[in-house]
C-alpha cells in the first residue's frame, strides 16, 4: 500500500424533488398512496417465520405485504 492520499470529491448538489420524495416516506399500492410510519416487531418461532414466508412467496407478494393485509382485515378501521 503506497503512502499517497487520494482525496475524495466534493459532496454533489442534492435534487430538491429526490429529496422531498424521500422524506414522505411514501409507497404506491394498487394505485393508491399510503404511508407507512410505525414498525411493529414481534418474537416468533423460526418455524412459523419460515411458515409465513413461504405463504408469502407462494402467493407471489412480500412478507410485510401480506402481514398488511391480515392485519387490515382482522383490525378493520372503525368509522363513526
């Protein structure tokens, strides 16, 4: 390894719309906007994690996609 130092460029300019799209936080769903700002964490058996991730990939969407929909479906919003 030589001594030299190669210095490193100056930090670009930031996009002002990549910015601002970056901070919502946002994923498009079926054509809808929704945003998602809570993680919830739960301890599961590697035997049912392996369960539902082979559902998940049978049924062809993600994980946190299918546990979305179970959950909206089991926690339906309650409207006055």
């Amino acid at each position: 390894m030589s001594g030299k130092r190669i210095g490193i460029g100056a930090r670009p300019m930031a996009n002002p719309q990549a910015e601002t799209w970056i901070r919502q936080g946002t994923s498009i769903d079926n054509g809808k906007v929704e945003r998602y700002s809570a993680r919830l964490t739960l301890d599961i058996t590697p035997a049912l994690r392996t369960r539902i991730k082979l559902t998940a990939f049978s049924q062809g969407v993600t994980v946190a996609e299918m546990l979305r929909d179970l959950l909206e479906r089991q926690f339906p919003e309650l409207k006055p």
